[in-house]
C-alpha cells in the first residue's frame, strides 16, 4: 500500500476553518496512517503549536501575489511533490463527518475521485483566451470540484502540477475550470468518478435544498434522500456566509410554487443549515466570534418578503397572490392605455400632409 496524504492550505484568516478540519479528520481517521500535510503561509505559531502532531507536516508557503494565490496554487505544487503517494486535497474550510479512507484507496486503485460540481460544462476555443491556453472541445458530464479530490500522484499528478506551471506563468483561470482541463488535455476524463456535491461540498446549496439537504437520522448525517455526508465545504465561523447561505432561498421556493417560509420545504433548509453548524462547532475549537452585519440580514429579509407572501392558509395565500394580480394587471392595464394614446398620436401624424409632418419636425 502507498501512503496516504491529505494536503491543505491556509492563512491567518482560515484558522477557523482548519481548526475543524484537523479535529473532524483525525477524529474519523484516527489510526487509519493517513499523513497530514499543511501550506502554512501566515498562521499564528500558538496555533501552529497547538495542532501539530506526529501525524501532521507544516510546509511554509509565500507568494508575491498575496495570501489568496499562495494557499489556493501553491497545495497544488505541495501535492504533486508527494510522487510516491495517494493525495487528498481539500480546503482549510472544510470538515469531515465520517471516514473517508475509501476514496483514497479507489485512487490508488487508478480513479480520479472527487465531488461533483452539479453541473456540467462545454469547454472549447471559446475559452482560449479567458485561459491563455488551448482549450480541448470536450462537453465534460464529470465536471468536479478542485476539492476535495484524490489522485495517484505518480500516475496523475501532472494535472496537479500543470495547474500550478499555469498560473505561474499567466495568473489566468480559476484553478477548479483548471482542473477539467487539464484533466481533459491530459486524457484521464476516463478515469473520474464524481460524488454528489450534496455529499462533498453543497455546492449550489445542495447541502440545505429541500431534497438534498442534510438530516440527522439516528446519529447520522445524511441526505435527505439518503445518502451519507462525507465532507461539508464552507466559512461557517463568518456570521455574514452562514447568514447568506439562506439568500437565494426564497425565489429558488417560489419557482416551486412554495411562497412561505413557514413551508416545509423552507424550514427543512433552515434545520439543515443548522445541523451544519453544530456539526462545525463540535470541532471548531480556535476561539473565534462570529458577527453578522446588520445589512446583511437586512438582505436575506428583503428576498423572504419578496417572495413570500407569508399566508397561513392556502386561502390566504390565494388572496394575497390575487391581490398582486390585480396590482399587476392596473400597471398593464394603464401601460396598454398609453401604448394605444401613442398609437394614435401616431396614426394622426402619419395621416396628415407631408408639409405638416415637416412642420412637426423641426
């Protein structure tokens, strides 16, 4: 067996974050001799000294480009130096709720594992110069995340390692389109086996939506449609993310015809953001206090009333949508008068002589 690895990197700012990463993942692996490997590129020594271990390795990490670009490339240089291991890259904020050994061994076994973008993406020319590179025309139905996601590095880390060459000599294109391409170029398409973002990521918020979202069932994290919960992706210690996590909620219900956030649907999404926090807190223990802007709830309220109507009958709600109708239907109803005034304003115009037509324009 080779060794296993699981390279992440962060700055200051993150520490929240990896605090729960390192206790959620050493408390699901524990004696499973999974090394891990982090880029430290400004992280506080009394934190530094807190979590290292025999099972853990700090690698320092600068850029000239700033904390962002060192954290986000440079793992990806990290880990294809890894050549005689199966790497796991994932981000500082991130946490694990159960084992996740098993998608290390399918890499080893020669497959490309990662979580699903939940999406699925035409690259070609088009995308030629965005990327300053030669893109391949490949509609890729197994787009993935940059993260987590498990490779062979002697078999496969030359994606890695071509994402990294790329963005140190042109700085262009987003290291997760990176990744399909170079997967793409380099002919492993073949070989990738995504996992559902609802179970690695919630990307899309896949993680709190009425069908994915994420239950406790008799101790268990899962899906709503019962799958288990392996990684959960996220800046849960910022009162404004986790606030704006519930943004996009309300229209995504009213497209469905849900206009309350007394729903089923809408409470199941706030349970699930909840146990997504409690889950993060049960290992985030780098003291950290999260705030939220008042603006920024100001913002989640103004879609709620946008697009709830906050009945508590079906009878009521009908009345209240019926009353919008009316409004709508006056506002068309005045737009159609003036349209028919300008008609004929128009035609009376167009009626009269060309010499009085001239005298009305100039």
């Amino acid at each position: 067996m080779k060794p296993y690895y699981l390279v992440a990197a962060a700055s200051k700012g993150y520490q929240p974050g990896l605090a729960a990463l390192l206790n959620s993942f050493r408390h699901h692996h524990a004696g499973q001799g999974i090394k891990i490997v982090i880029c430290d590129y400004d992280l506080e020594p009394a934190f530094v000294e807190k979590y290292s271990g025999d099972d853990l390795e700090w690698v320092k990490v600068t850029s000239e480009k700033g904390n962002i670009y060192a954290t986000k490339i440079h793992r990806f240089r990290v880990a294809s130096e890894l050549t005689d291991g199966v790497v796991g890259v994932f981000d500082s904020d991130m946490y694990v709720c159960r084992s996740m050994l098993n998608f290390w061994k399918m890499a080893e076994a020669g497959f490309i594992v990662g979580g699903s973008n939940a999406s699925n993406i035409r690259f070609g020319a088009n995308w030629n110069e965005g990327y300053q590179m030669e893109v391949p025309e490949v509609y890729n139905t197994r787009t993935i995340t940059s993260v987590p996601t498990f490779m062979d590095v002697r078999r496969d880390g030359d994606v890695w390692w071509s994402i990294y060459e790329h963005k140190e000599a042109t700085n262009a294109g987003a290291d997760f389109n990176l990744l399909n391409i170079f997967l793409a170029k380099l002919g492993k398409l073949d070989r990738v086996i995504p996992f559902t973002s609802a179970q690695f990521t919630g990307v899309h918020h896949q993680q709190i939506k009425e069908s994915t979202g994420i239950i406790n069932k008799a101790g268990e994290l899962l899906t709503n449609n019962g799958l288990e919960l392996f990684s959960v992706h996220g800046r849960f210690w910022s009162g404004d993310w986790y606030a704006n996590l519930l943004k996009p909620m309300p229209k995504h219900y009213a497209r469905m015809g849900i206009r309350s956030s007394k729903s089923k649907a809408y409470q199941s999404s706030l349970k699930s953001r909840q146990l997504l926090i409690d889950e993060f807190n049960k290992y985030c223990d780098w003291p950290y206090e999260a705030t939220t802007k008042p603006e920024t709830l100001a913002n989640v309220k103004e879609q709620e009333d946008l697009f709830f109507t906050e009945a508590k009958s079906l009878e009521e709600e009908n009345a209240v949508l019926e009353k919008k109708n009316e409004t709508l239907l006056d506002a068309l109803t005045q737009q159609g008068r003036k349209i028919r005034q300008l008609e004929e304003q128009l035609k009376g115009h167009l009626e009269q002589p060309m010499e009085r037509i001239y005298d009305l324009t100039t």
